[in-house]
C-alpha cells in the first residue's frame, strides 16, 4: 500500500476533474487495474471496471446515457455506480469502485478502507 493509499483509506487518484467532460467516460489505469471513470451531466463521478463480461468490450471507450455506460462492442449496459448489468447481452456484472474528489484529483478507492 503506497502513503497516498494509507493516507486516503484505500483511495488512489486516477484523474484530475477536468480531464474527464460530463457525459462522459475514459479509460483509466491504476494499481494493475483497468477501470472505466465516468462523470454524469449531474456531476457524480463513478468507476467500473472496464472489461465488459460479454465479450471483452473496452467500456471506457463507450458511451455515457445518465449512469448507463454502454458497451461499444455490442451494446450492453452497465450502471456507472453499481456495476449491474442494465441492458443484454452481457449477464454478469461488473466490480464498481467508490470514488471522491479531492480538490482537483479523482480518486477511486481500489483498496480495504
């Protein structure tokens, strides 16, 4: 666990604020992982992985529809804050990830609080 991890509960930043627009999504990577950081037009931030379950599908790299990440691969759908499948074909979820900002850093919490 690095200092920033301990000194955050388990939050690592993954972004600055205006790297990601609302509406939309991006391909982050951090600690190993591939994850799919979002921010919806409301303001909320969130991060699923960013494997589909169906077939492989890089979700950071599709669309963003209120908290819906669509698939670009087959359009399946995933919620930005749960990880539940919202729309077939995939039908296993995906892992999400609490998030924070932190003045302006998005951090996402891929460790034990």
């Amino acid at each position: 666990m690095t200092a920033l991890e301990r000194a955050t509960g388990g939050f690592v930043a993954v972004a600055r604020v205006g790297d990601v627009q609302p509406g939309t999504v991006r391909v982050v990577e951090v600690d190993g992982r591939s994850l799919c950081l979002g921010l919806t037009e409301d303001g909320e931030w969130g991060a699923i992985d960013n494997i589909c379950t169906h077939d492989g599908g890089t979700l950071g790299e599709g669309e963003l529809d209120d908290s819906a990440v669509e698939c670009p691969r087959h359009g399946g759908r995933f919620d930005l804050f749960t990880g539940r499948v919202l729309a077939l074909p995939p039908v296993r979820p995906v892992t999400a990830y609490e998030t924070e900002v932190d003045g302006d850093e998005v951090l996402v919490r891929i460790g034990p609080a």
